[in-house]
C-alpha cells in the first residue's frame, strides 16, 4: 500500500484528490493538512510513501515545506501539484528534491499513475506539462544542448541507457526488464547517474536525458 499524505489549504481541492486516489486499491491517504508547516508536522507523525504539496500554501508554501520533508524525512518522496501559471516555480521544485509534478486540472488517471510511477523509485511528469517544464529548464538551469551531450560524454554507454529509460518515465523495474537485469542493478547505476551528475533526483536526470537528446522529443 502507498502512503499519501496530502497537503492543500483549498478543501475543495483536497477532497476531490482524495477521492481520486482512493478509487485506487494499492493508495491510501494517511493524512491531510492545509498548509506547509502542518504538512511537515504530518510527515513526521505518519512516516508517509509520498508527499503530495501544493506549491502555494500559507505559513509554508510547498517548495518550503518540500526543503524541510528533505532535510526532516528524507525518505519520503515529494510530488507537487501544479496548475499552468505556475510553471514558473518548477526550477525551484527540482531544487527542493520534488520527484513529480501533476496538474490540478489533469486527467484523474494521471495523478494516480504518477502517485504509483514515484512510489516505484520513478519520476512523473505530468504530460500536458511536460514540454514546457523541459523548455523552461533547458534554457535556463540546465543549459542549452551542447552542454548537456557534454555531460552526458561523461557517463559509461551502461549508465547512458540506464538514463535513456529514466527521461522516458520507467521505473527502476520497468528500466530492469527493459535492460534484462535486477531492478538492485539499476537502483545501483541510478545512484551512479545521480552522483556523476551532481543531481539531487531523478526529475533533474531525466530533464537532462531530454536535453541531450537521449528521449525523443513527442513533437518530431
């Protein structure tokens, strides 16, 4: 079972996630809190799977309250819900240690796959999203293409398809099967990826497999 814990100050907005994620038998939702700093407190009563923040929030906003669940909960991974506008924040998300990003006004499915997707050790984009996360981030933090096959040079032709499969969205059980190894061997090369790279998540790796040109973009 995956637990949840869920954070948005809009009641409204928190019932219908929670009734979204429970019509999934394997997500539970352990607790819910309206604000940052309540969430945090949460986090560390009920030990949740994933921690689902809305980025705006009063006393601590999400990617505030995403620092602090890493510093307090390091094992709990975080997941932000977004809507269009607020694209702008994503940067600093990645930077708080987020390993997902879903929109408010997405398909219900989509928000249950990336709850399940991050669970598993993946990263999730939402797909309406998607494009423009990788377009802000590569003009910007990341760099512009060059850059990115240049780091990517550096990796061993293993990790660079470990990594491949990791910017299409696989989980470390998907990328095993797909790779005809145990999934312990790809949570090893992930560690590597991340290490080389100085990344502190997926989501960063996975931003950078775009920009080198190791997933292909959906628009060619």
């Amino acid at each position: 079972m995956i637990r949840v814990l869920l954070a948005d100050d809009e009641v409204m907005i928190r019932a219908g996630v929670r009734a979204i994620l429970s019509a999934a038998d394997d997500i539970e939702i352990v607790a819910e809190a309206g604000d940052g700093h309540e969430a945090v407190e949460l986090a560390l009563s009920h030990r949740p799977d994933i921690c689902l923040l809305d980025i705006r929030m009063p006393r601590l906003d999400g990617l505030d309250a995403a620092r602090e669940l890493r510093r307090v909960l390091p094992q709990a991974a975080v997941m932000m819900l977004t809507t269009f506008s607020e694209d702008e924040y994503i940067a600093s998300a990645l930077g708080s240690g987020a390993a997902g990003f879903v929109l408010k006004s997405g398909d219900p499915r989509e928000l249950i796959a990336g709850v399940q997707a991050v669970a598993e050790g993946g990263a999730y984009l939402s797909p309406s999203v998607a494009r423009r996360v990788i377009t802000h981030l590569g003009t910007g933090q990341l760099g512009k293409q060059a850059g990115a096959r240049a780091r990517v040079e550096a990796l061993t032709a293993r990790e660079r398809d470990v990594l491949a499969l990791l910017g299409a969205g696989l989980s470390n059980a998907e990328i095993a099967r797909r790779l005809h190894v145990v999934e312990g061997t790809v949570k090893a090369y992930v560690s590597q990826i991340l290490a080389r790279l100085d990344f502190r998540n997926r989501v960063q790796a996975a931003i950078l497999a775009y920009e080198a040109g190791l997933v292909p973009d959906e628009g060619q």
